[in-house]
C-alpha cells in the first residue's frame, strides 16, 4: 500500500507540474477565445483559472500523498 501510494503522489506531482509547464509555454492555450476578444486582462485570467487551478489540485494531491506515506517514527 506504501508503494503505490508514493508511486501515486509522484505521478500526481509530474502530471500537476507538466500541466503547469504545458500552460505557461502556451502548448494548451484555454485562453484563446477570451484574449481575442478582451479589452483587458481580467477575462484571460478568469478564464485561465480553472486550468491552473486543477494543475495546483494535482501537484497538492502528490505532495499530500507523499507526506502522508512516510511512516511515523
């Protein structure tokens, strides 16, 4: 059970920071349709905030996972 449940945090941890690194190099762009056509950059942040929000869920599960995986001495 140990194992897979640090095999788990780790996985969560990649996956939530490659979903930060895909967002910020622009690879998944949920902002296209709300930059195209704002005139200021509160429509592109509101509509960047799920996408960030679900990648830092992710990356917060792994390291919970991980902290909550070490045996107590």
């Amino acid at each position: 059970m140990r194992t897979a449940r640090l095999f788990a945090g780790w996985l969560c941890i990649a996956l939530g920071f490659g979903l930060i690194v895909l967002l910020g190099l622009g690879v998944l762009d949920p902002t296209r349709d709300a930059a195209a056509h704002a005139t200021s950059a509160t429509p592109v942040l509101i509509a960047l905030m799920p996408s960030v929000a679900i990648g830092l869920t992710v990356f917060a599960l792994g390291l919970w996972l991980l902290a909550t995986g070490k045996k107590k001495r």
